[in-house]
C-alpha cells in the first residue's frame, strides 16, 4: 500500500508544479490576444470615422 501511495504523492505534486507554470504562461497570452484584439478594434474604429 506504501509503495502505491509514493507514486501518487509525486504524481499530485508534479501536477501542481505543472499548473502553477503554465498559469502565469497562459495569462501572457491571453493579455497580447485582448491587446491585439483592442488595436484592431481602435483601427476599424477610426476608419468608419474617416469615411
């Protein structure tokens, strides 16, 4: 019973290590798609003013 249990304490404490380093990974990258979404946005703006 021991010997199943270690594997299982590693397994969960690589799963956490594995989540906490892509967490930050995936908020980078959220944030450069809303600011690219913004720029855009501002773009299609400003030419529906100019016409």
């Amino acid at each position: 019973m021991v010997v199943q249990l270690i594997p299982v304490i590693l397994l969960a404490i690589a799963i956490r290590t594995f989540l906490g380093e892509t967490n930050p990974a995936i908020h980078r990258a959220t944030r450069s798609d809303l600011d690219t979404a913004l720029i855009a946005g501002r773009s299609v703006y400003s030419s529906q003013i100019l016409t």
